[in-house]
C-alpha cells in the first residue's frame, strides 16, 4: 500500500499529526484495532470553523470532512510507524458536524471523508460509518471525525 503515491496523485500532502488538545491521547492500538481520537479540520494550519447551513454550505463542509480524514491518516501512520502493511482496514467513522437545525446534508459532508479513506485504501477503505449534527464542536471546528482502523501486529 504506497499511500505517500496516492496522495502525491490526489495533490495531497500529510500534516504533522496534530497533539491533543486536552486530556486524551491521539490513538490507542488494542486487540488489532486502532481509535483514533476525533480530529479536526485544518487548513494551511488555521482551524476550519462554521456551521454548516449558516456560515458554510455543503461544498465547504465536505472539504472539512477530507481535512479531518486527512488528519485521521497522519495519526494512523504514526500508529504504525509508517508501516502501511499494518494497516488492514478502515472499520468505521464518526462524523460529526457543527450544523444549523435546519441543516440535514450530514451524509454529503460526512463523504469528504468517506471518500478519501477509499481513494488511499482501495476497498480496505470502505467502511461503516455514522454522520451526527450536533450544535457545536470544540474550538468552533466545522467538522470532527474519529476513526477505527484494523491493523496488523507490528
């Protein structure tokens, strides 16, 4: 799996994984699963934020989606050290978005990142998956994805 090609094809390059900003750690492995913490969109270092359905149309929420996902992959490739082989499966994510009350496109948002675990997985990176509107997220961030991801012993 020669993820650094997939996203130099895609014009993507990966972030520094991002430190917690409380009380948690990025990802914990165990019994051959990842949990990568919720992790938030950046672009060009600053945090998106908004609401989608006021500040944000759909466009901009899926661009947050695939920045979250994007982060999700730093955090696993530092998982696993940048061993890619370990990496079996995309088992599920959690997208949660920062959504007005009349806003109801969660799904479509949730694609931005559905959709890059795919391109960089192949069918490894099709997986379950729930889209939640929530009032608020922290720090303002538009979108917030968590993950779990299959690996193999290292």
């Amino acid at each position: 799996m020669d993820i650094a090609a997939k996203l130099a094809e895609l014009g993507l390059d990966l972030p520094t994984p991002a430190a917690p900003v409380a009380a948690y750690v990025p990802v914990v492995e165990q019994g051959g699963l990842l949990h990568v913490s919720g992790q938030l969109p950046f672009r060009d270092g600053q945090l998106v934020t908004g609401r989608l359905g006021a500040d944000m149309d759909e466009a901009s929420g899926y661009d947050a989606a695939r920045r979250c996902a994007l982060m999700i992959v730093a955090q696993v490739g530092k998982a696993v050290g940048g061993d890619w082989s370990r990496v079996e499966r995309i088992v599920k994510l959690g997208v949660f978005v920062n959504s007005d009350p009349g806003f109801t496109q969660q799904p479509k948002v949730a694609n931005g990142a559905s959709e890059l675990m795919e391109s960089l997985f192949g069918e490894a990176g099709r997986h379950a998956r729930s889209a939640v509107g929530v009032p608020v997220l922290p720090l303002g961030a538009a979108v917030e994805v968590d993950a779990i991801v299959a690996v193999r012993p290292a």
